[in-house]
C-alpha cells in the first residue's frame, strides 16, 4: 500500500479521492491546495506517490510535475485530468507523468492505476 499525497484545488474532490484511497488500504498523508504547496508538501512528507490536479492556482499541476520530477525523481506522480485536457496530457508524459486519472473520479480506474505503478 502507498502513502499518497493529494493535491487539488477543490476541497470536493481531495475528500472523494482521500475515501477511494483510505477504504482501499493507502495510506492519505497529506492534502495540498496547489502546486507551490504540494511542492512544499513532498520536501515534508516524502510521499510514495502524488496525485497532482491539473487546473490549480498559483502553480498548475504542470508546473508542479516539473518542480516535483527534479528535485525528488523518486516520487511517483498521476496526474489528474478534466475533459478537453488533451494537449495538457502530452506535456505531463513529456515531464514524466506516471499515470493519468480522470474526474469524475472512478475508483477503479485509480486503484488500478497504483497497482500498475506499484506492481
Ligand atoms: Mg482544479
């Protein structure tokens, strides 16, 4: 099971996310609000892995996989994606994206795609 941090936006989806992930036996060890703070948040939780949102203030979750990827290449990251984010997803697999998700959120789709990265 992973310790996951989850950084979104919206308070809405953190708490969907933090249930499916929590009622499949991971381990939620922090919440961030945008990309600065999930930045922040991995240099002080050491997350297993991170689920970045796309869309967020201050620093979008682009951004953030780039920061992220350079300073601690051992975190891994799934992005979270809305509709119509095509061209979005192109740049995070060319920043080293491990995943993708998609809202709304399908507890399936995301538990199956830790189990993939995790073996
Ligand atoms: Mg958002």
């Amino acid at each position: 099971m992973a310790s996951i941090l989850i950084v979104d936006d919206s308070r809405t989806s953190r708490k969907i996310l933090r249930t499916i992930l929590e009622e499949a036996g991971h381990t939620v060890v922090g919440e961030a609000v945008n990309g600065d703070d999930g930045f922040k948040k991995c240099k002080e939780l050491k997350p297993e892995l991170v689920t970045l949102d796309i869309t967020m203030p201050v620093l979008d979750g682009i951004e953030a996989l780039q920061i992220i990827k350079t300073r601690y290449p051992e975190i891994k990251v799934i992005m979270v994606t809305a509709a119509g984010q095509n061209s979005k997803m192109v740049e995070a697999v060319k920043y080293g994206a491990d995943d993708f998700i998609a809202k709304p959120f399908e507890a399936e789709q995301i538990l199956s795609a830790i189990k993939k990265i995790f073996g």
